[in-house]
C-alpha cells in the first residue's frame, strides 16, 4: 500500500495526479513538529504548494483555504475583510495559525488576520485537522494552518530567480508583486515585496451605499547559512500593512462607513544543529504582531506575542523516533481601552514517539503539560494509528485526542462598559475527538473517508447580564457544550488527460445542552477541480463549490453554488498570460449577516520568470 501510494497527495483537492510522473512522497512537519511522509501520517492534511497557488490563480489566503477538505469560511465584505476560519465545526477561536513556525493573531479577539497576509509571499501551506494540542497547546482544537513564506531557489546556472506578476480585475482592483532568490555556496535568500489595491464593493448594503476599498503592501525576506559542522541558521521577517475600510453594522446610520490601518508582523529566527548522527537540536525565537487603529474613534488595539522554543529530534533507528521539546509564549495588550492585565505567559513541554511496526502500522503518540499565568496547568494527549491491510490497497487510519483552548484576552480582561466586561474566572474550552479512517488507490483513483466525533466542554460565549445600572451589559462565562460529528471525502484520478480532484464533507454541529444547531456553519460542501495542460502552452481548469445553508442567530442563509474558471497561456519560457473568471453564475449569497460577497468578477495578470 505505501508504494502505491508513495508520491501521491491524497488529501488535497489542490494537487494534481500526472500518472505519468514520479513525484516523491510529499513531506509535512506541522502534524508532527517533525518531517514525515503525508501518507504515513494518521492525522488528516492538506498541502498546498506554491505550485498549486499559482496554478489555481488564487489572490488571497482565505480563497485558497476554502478549497479544503473540511474547511467553512465566513467573510464579512470584499478583500482584506474579517474572514472567519471553522475546521471540522469547530469555531474560528478553534484553529492555529502558524507562520513559519510562529504563532500569530490577535490576543484580545483570539482570531487570525487571514486577509491580510500576502499570498505572493507564500511558498506553501499545510492545514492539519483534528485537535494538535498535544503538540502545540492552546488553539488547536480544531487544527492547525501552518503558513511558510517563499525561500531562497537557486537555478541551474546558479544565478538568481526572479519573478516580477502584474494584474488587474473588477472591482479597480491593481495588484504587483516580485520576489528574488537564490543561493550562494552555503548560503540562501530571498526578498520579496507586493502591493494590491482594490476599491472594493458595498459591503453592507443595509446602511451604507458606499464602496468599501482596501490597500495592502506587504514584504518579506529571508536568509541563512549552513556551516561545514552541520550548525544551520536562518533569520525571517514578514510585514505587511495598510488600510481597509469597512462596513460597521452595530454603529448609526451616520458612521457605518468607518476605516483602519493594520499592520501584522512576524520576525524570527531558528537554528539547528546535529549533536550527533541520531540526535538533531533545534532553537528558534520569534515576535508576532497584530496591529489595528480605527481612524473614525482613534481606538486602537496593539497586541504581540513572543515565542520561544526548543526541540530535540532523537532517532532511534529507521522505524523510530521520539520528539522532546519545549516552548515559551507571552502575550501582551496595549490599547486605548485600559485592560486588567496587559500580560500573560505560558510554558509548555511535550514528548511524542512515532514508530513504523512490521512495514504495515505506523504508529505515533503524544503528550504535552502546560502552565499558564491565568489558570494553571493544563495536560493533552493523542494517539494515532495507519494499518496496512493485507493485499487490498487500503489503509485503516484512526485517532484519538484531547485539547484545550484558553480565554481571549477580551474574554478576560475586557475593560468595564455600559455594554460589556470581562470575566476573569472563566475556564479553558476543552475537547476531545475520536477518529476513524479509509484509505486507498483502486482503478486508478485515490480516496479516503474519515469519520470524527468531537465534544467540546466549557465553551465560552458572550449573553446578556443586565443589571439595573446597566441593562445592556454583556458578559462571557463557560456556559455551552458542542457536539459535532462528521464524515469527510477525497477522490483524486485522472480522466482522459484530465486532472480531476473532488472533497466534500457533511457534518452535525449542534449544542449539546439545548440541541440546536450551532450557527455560522454550513452543514454539507462539495468542492470539484478539473484542469489539464493543452498542446502549445495552454492550461485549463475550473472549480465548482457548493455549499447549504447555514443559520446566523435567527437568520438563515441561503446555500451557495460558486464556479471559477480559469486559463494560463505560456507565451515562452519567461512569459505567461493569466485569467480567471470568478463566481460565473453571479450567485447572489452572504456567509455573515447584512454582509455580501463577490458577484461575477474576473482578474487578469502577466507573470514573468527568469
């Protein structure tokens, strides 16, 4: 079963089958913290490439998410707006997002700024569903997107790479982009530099007629050595910033149309270095930043986390091997509200064994215990299993695991007002999933099934606690449980030259206290992908999504029907003509209430390479 399936990614909608190819296994590292092979893993994953990226035309990070197997967005207007990630059912709160190893999003709304990283300045992305806390800690009980930033390549004749990628599209929408790589002996970099403006559309249609644009210039470089006594170093830094008005919902008629700068930031760097021939020693540190001014009330919400981190990769043969690491995370708050407390951390440190028994199981379990500075100790585990099952092509994979999710900062500290407050006794959000799993390659085609059940303990959710001298005050407590169960599906083949790929999954989130179905989440998607490369320098493809409806408090919205086509003309080696026509059917949906998406709009751009 593993030569077969050696060399080919199942479990993306995004990766093309060329049965005449022979592709090496794809490696994944967020799963384990380690390098594996992504069909020995019994944790489902999705990779993206940047092969992938610029193959699909995709202009922004949350497009390329939604075409994940079990992956529910919500967006909350046109480009660099709130978009709101849900893995399995689990809620936007639920997933970590890594870049490059660092965590990075808001500590006060313990969201991630999705639209406002650059897609130019990505090399690859790997999504790992299930809880990971095991692994990782607080946040990943949904699972984990792991983002790295484009590296240094070096060409054959050992000169540089360059890429230089204009365009343009509806909307007033002007986008330009380049990046430089390379190597020299044992040393590589790589800089890079994008800049989109957009005008946008309405938003909000309810209130305000207005046109809500957006502007983002983001860079990022990179840069490292390796030394002739296998010490390796590696320095990274990303940044990118801008403006993005937007549609506020809850203000009056008369300042709906509002607008902010943003910046988000991330600096690291990390070495490693190889103790001996069975033991590899790994350091890195890192800050991430998430900043927003609001230029209509001149509020301001500056938050930043700092990480440290040490992992010792011991190999005990070639079937076995045992991780040891430990981290270190304090997160900070500076505002103009005047929070309880501006600052916590947390230490955590996590063992993991990964074994490969009779060339037919693999094996892998983990633990980790961690102490934070608000509410103690917390300790997760997991354990997860692939069979080979004798002489039929198929693979059992199942899985156990356990995780936690700590209180925002608005959860509790948020400052004291006529509308809200914190609550500084709340309790982490706690999880635990099981999982079950097919595998396999029959006439051709490459498919999976997983089936998982999640209950999810002490959900945190803001209601109404009136008192007589404030009777709109809201306020969080530990009051929900979640149920969630579901089934996934990935089919992979190629039909008559064609590169089809097709995932889906239908699922049950509901409140197990009261039964009722949990909102924002569409219970039922269906994506399909088919492209293929015609004779004389044309490549096709299109994309189908489908979606049901999903509720918004009392609201329900409409399900979805959202189809893409798209073409590449390859004018020589250096030059390529690209477009794309999104929304086809101008489907007329919202994800997030009051809130439109895009209509039929298009985007077209020239790429060159050298």
């Amino acid at each position: 079963m593993k030569k077969i399936l050696s060399g080919l990614v199942l479990v993306t909608a995004a990766t093309s089958i060329h049965a005449e190819k022979v592709v090496l296994p794809e490696m994944v590292v967020t799963a384990t913290r380690t390098s594996q092979t992504i069909n020995s893993l019994s944790a489902a994953a999705t990779v993206f490439t940047r092969e992938d990226i610029e193959r699909l035309q995709v202009q922004s990070v949350p497009e390329l998410l939604k075409r994940a197997t079990g992956v529910d967005m919500t967006e909350s207007g046109g480009p660099g707006k709130q978009s709101s990630v849900f893995i399995r059912g689990t809620k936007n709160g639920h997933v970590l997002v890594l870049v490059d190893g660092m965590r990075i999003g808001s500590v006060t709304l313990g969201q991630s700024p999705f639209s406002s990283l650059p897609i130019d300045q990505i090399e690859r992305v790997e999504i790992v569903r299930g809880s990971q806390s095991s692994l990782y800690g607080s946040e990943a009980i949904g699972g984990v997107i792991q983002i790295f930033t484009r590296k240094g390549q070096q060409k054959q004749d050992n000169t540089p790479s360059v890429s230089v990628d204009v365009g343009g599209g509806s909307y007033d929408t002007a986008k330009a982009s380049g990046n430089v790589s390379g190597k020299y002996n044992n040393a590589w970099y790589s800089f890079g530099a994008s800049h989109l403006t957009t005008e946008g559309f309405t938003a909000y249609p309810s209130k305000s007629s207005d046109r809500d644009g957006y502007e983002n210039t983001s860079f990022n470089v990179r840069a490292g050595y390796q030394f002739d006594n296998s010490l390796k170093v590696e320095a990274f830094a990303l940044r990118s910033q801008g403006d993005n008005e937007f549609d506020n919902k809850y203000a009056g008629s008369d300042d709906q149309a509002q607008s902010n700068g943003f910046v988000v930031q991330n600096i690291g760097a990390t070495g490693s270095f190889k103790i001996n021939k069975d033991w590899l020693l790994t350091a890195s540190i890192g800050e991430s930043r998430d900043e927003s001014r609001n230029y209509h009330n001149a509020d301001f919400f500056n938050t930043r986390r700092r990480t440290a981190r040490l992992i010792n990769n011991f190999t005990l043969n070639a079937n076995h091997e045992i991780v040891l690491g430990s981290d270190f995370r304090q997160d900070h708050v500076e505002s103009s509200k005047v929070y309880d407390e501006g600052t916590r951390y947390d230490i955590g440190g996590f063992a993991e064994y990964y074994g490969r028994w009779f060339d037919l199981v693999d094996f892998n379990a983990s633990v980790r215990g961690d102490e934070d500075e608000q509410f103690g100790s917390h300790v997760t585990g997991a354990a997860g299993f692939r069979v080979a099952l004798f002489e039929t092509d198929i693979d059992l994979i199942g899985n156990f695991s356990s995780g936690y999710k700590a209180p925002t900062f608005n959860d509790l500290y948020y400052p004291a007002s006529d509308y809200g407050m914190g609550n500084s006794n709340l309790k982490p959000e706690e999880s635990t999933t099981f999982e079950v799993g097919l595998e396999g390659e029959h006439f051709g085609a490459q498919w999976l099934v997983r089936a998982y059940h999640t209950n999810i303990n002490n959900l945190i959710d803001w209601a109404p606690a009136p008192t007589a001298e404030k009777p709109y005050m809201w306020k969080p407590s530990n009051i929900n449980k979640a149920q969630i169960d579901g089934v996934e599906m990935e089919l992979s083949t190629q039909i008559y030259g064609w590169d089809v790929s097709l995932n889906g999954d239908v699922l049950s989130p509901k409140n197990r206290l009261t039964n009722a179905r949990l909102v924002k989440r569409s219970q039922m998607h269906l994506t399909a992908d088919v492209s293929r490369e015609l004779v004389g320098g044309f490549n096709v493809g299109s994309t189908l999504a489908v979606s049901n409806d999903r509720l918004d408090g009392t609201t329900k919205h409409h399900g979805s029907v959202v189809w893409d086509l798209r073409a590449a003309y390859e004018l020589n080696n250096h030059w390529t003509l690209k477009g794309k026509l999104n929304n086809l059917l101008n489907d007329q949906y919202q994800t997030n209430l009051g809130y439109n998406t895009a209509d039929r709009n298009f985007f077209f751009s020239v790429n060159f390479k050298h």
